[in-house]
C-alpha cells in the first residue's frame, strides 16, 4: 500500500476531527451562551439558523467549486472558515450580542457545509483505492473531535471557564491542525476541466435517479436525528429533564462517545452484512432511544437512552454518503446532491424544533425528528439495490 494513500488517509482523519471538535466545544457552552445572551428557547432556534444558512450556502457551492478548483483548496478554506466562525461565536457570546452569535455560527455551517463534501469526495475515492470500507471511520474521526471537545467543554462548564477564551483557544488549535495535515492532500483530486464539465452537463441530472432520492431521503432524516441532538440535546435535558447545565453538557459528551463507537466499528458490519440492513437496524435503535427521552419522565433512563440515540444514529450519514458516491456515474455530484439532502435537515430543524419548544416543550418537539427515523427505516430497502460498477482497476 502506497505510503502516500496511508498519509492522504491520515490526514482525512485529522481534518474530519477538527470540525467536531470546534462544533461540540460551542454546543457544549449552549447553556452558558444563552445565558449570556438572556434569549429565550424560540430565540436561540432562531440565532441557530445562522448556523443552517452557512451549511446550506457551503454545501451548495462545495460541488462546483471541487469541480474547478480540487478538493484540496475547498477543504483548507472550509477549515479556516470554521475556525474563524468559533472565535466570532465566542466573541459575540462575551459582548451579548446574538447577531454576532449567528453570525459565526453561520461562518462554522459555511465552512463545513463547503468542506465536508469535499471531504466526502476525497474520502470516497480514498475507499475506492484501499477496496474496503473507510467513510464510517472517517466520519468515526468526525465524531471523536466532538467527544474531545465535549469532554473539554464539559469540565470549562464546570469550572465556569469563559466561553470566549475558550472558543478562541480552539479555534487557533484548529488552525494550526490544518496548516500541518493539508500537505498530506494530493492537489487536483476531483477538478475537472471545461470539456469535462461540458460533457457532464449532457448527462441526466442526478436528481432524477430514484435510488439516490431514497438515499437523500434517508440521510435527511438520519442528519435530523444528528443535528437534533447537536443543536439540542444539552437544553433538552436541562430544560425538559431538569438536569444541571454540567451534566447536560456530559450527556451531549455521552452521546458523542457513542457516535464515535459506531463509526469505528460500523465498517466491519457494513461490509459483512450490507449497508440495507444496518442502515435499517441502526435507525430502528435511534428510534428507541429518542422515544425514551420523549417518553420516560426519569433521568437515568435518559441517560441511557442517549446511548441508544448516539449507536443509531452513528451510521447513517456515512454509509448513505458511501451509497450515494457508489451509486452511478459522477460521484463528485451524487455525493454533493445527498449532502444537500441531509443538510436541509440542519437548515429546517434548529428553527422548527426552537418553535415547537416554545409552545410544547423540546421532549415533544422531538416527535418531528422520531416520525423521520421511521420513514427512514422504511427507506432502506430502497439502498439494498446496488448498481453494476467497473472493476477498481479499470475504473482507475
């Protein structure tokens, strides 16, 4: 195995850490955040919007700029975008001011939104050469940078660290990470020359392949049930549980832990028993777990059930993106169209579920996001299908 596939590899894992670990070290500083600001359950859902609108411009220009310029540059930008957004997000959080706030929230979704699909491009070609499941990892490494940021920002919590410091002190970190790990990405990977990009433009839109719709419709509601619990999950339980603001922030970190175990070791189940029935298996345990906390007026089953939620939810971003790049032609673009999918998820839920917890309480607001886990489940099926492929040397 070529040293410089292990080195590409390598450095995917650490640029997928770094935007978890800078979004759970300002999801676990929520609480203090909105103490800061003195805003209500409705208005935090409104100054995380910003943070939706970034994802949703990022990941709408992520897929012609990989065409034109490589995944290389694309990811070194959303990185330092993401970075820049946390250390305005601790600003504004310092001054008061909300619009600050969403401002750089939507400077962090800008960021990840543009990076991450490039990420998941160069990521599904790096599995294509090792000839083995790899987006679960990278995407495991995704959600190790939020268990290392949630355990950080778990003890600042308790230690009444200021978020500002805080955020700042991450940002530069994640800064520095990127400048060493993004030598290691060959430049030019997924750039594609005018002809090219001609000769793509005469195929059929991507959108009409029924069998990736029901991959976007799956990631759409797997992203809800992740994005809840980011956008969430501490305030949930504060608020509708009545548990501390620490130990709101050690269930968010609860939950990261178990979506990094799932990463990790949800390759080996995809390759042994298909991506249909895990997808399948793995929503039906998000759902149990979610409704738990819907439910079950007791802490401790709670606690619990965010295992549960964390397990299932783990896989099915990274396996859906995994289907979509394998899917048929163009991979750049059928993984950009079902990103789009599952970011409409980050777009539309941090304001709805903000509305409806208003006026009913964030438990019940969750039964948006268990209704989309159960349309999930029946979804599945439809990725059991896969189409015929060239062999990887010919395709190479």
């Amino acid at each position: 195995m070529p040293s410089s596939l292990i080195a590409r590899r390598n450095a995917l894992f650490a640029l997928f850490l770094l935007p978890g670990l800078g979004i759970s070290s300002w999801v676990t500083r929520t609480p203090d955040v909105r103490n800061l600001l003195d805003a209500s359950t409705a208005q935090m859902g409104f100054i995380l919007f910003g943070l939706s609108i970034g994802s949703m411009i990022g990941i709408l220009g992520s897929g012609p700029l990989v065409a034109r310029f490589g995944t290389r540059p694309v990811i070194m930008t959303g990185g330092f975008v993401v970075a820049s957004g946390v250390t305005v997000v601790g600003v504004g959080a310092a001054i008061a001011q909300p619009w600050l706030v969403a401002f750089g929230l939507g400077l962090i979704g800008l960021g990840m939104g543009g990076g991450e699909v490039a990420m998941n491009v160069d990521g599904a070609e790096v599995e294509r050469l090792l000839h083995r499941s790899v987006m679960p990892t990278l995407h495991g490494f995704f959600s190790f940078g939020t268990v290392i940021g949630a355990l950080i920002g778990m003890g600042l919590t308790a230690v009444q660290f200021p978020v500002v410091w805080h955020l700042v002190i991450t940002a530069a970190v994640m800064a520095g990470a990127i400048v060493v790990a993004i030598r290691s990405v060959p430049a030019g990977f997924g750039k594609h020359e005018a002809a090219h990009r001609a000769e793509r433009a005469d195929h059929p839109p991507v959108w009409r392949d029924v069998h990736l719709l029901m991959i976007g419709g799956i990631v759409l509601a797997l992203a809800m049930s992740e994005g809840a619990a980011g956008d969430w999950l501490p305030l949930l339980m504060v608020d509708g549980h009545g548990f501390s603001d620490a130990i709101g922030s050690a269930t968010y970190a609860i939950f990261a832990i178990c979506m990094t175990a799932g990463r990790f070791g949800g390759g080996w189940f995809v390759d042994r028993f298909g991506r249909a029935i895990v997808l399948a298996i793995s929503a039906i345990v998000a759902g149990i777990g979610l409704a738990i906390v819907v439910f079950v007026d007791n802490q401790v089953a709670a606690a619990v059930a965010v295992v549960f939620w964390g397990i299932g939810t783990s896989l099915g971003f990274p396996v859906a993106m995994s289907a979509a790049g394998d899917s048929g032609e163009n991979s750049a673009a059928r993984v950009s169209f079902t990103a789009t999918i599952g970011y409409i998820a980050f777009l539309v839920g941090p304001p709805l579920l903000g509305m409806l917890g208003e006026h009913f309480g964030l438990r019940l607001a969750m039964l948006v996001v268990l209704a989309l886990i159960a349309i999930a489940v029946l979804l599945t099926p439809g990725i059991r299908r896969r189409p015929t492929a060239p062999a990887p040397a010919s395709r190479a």
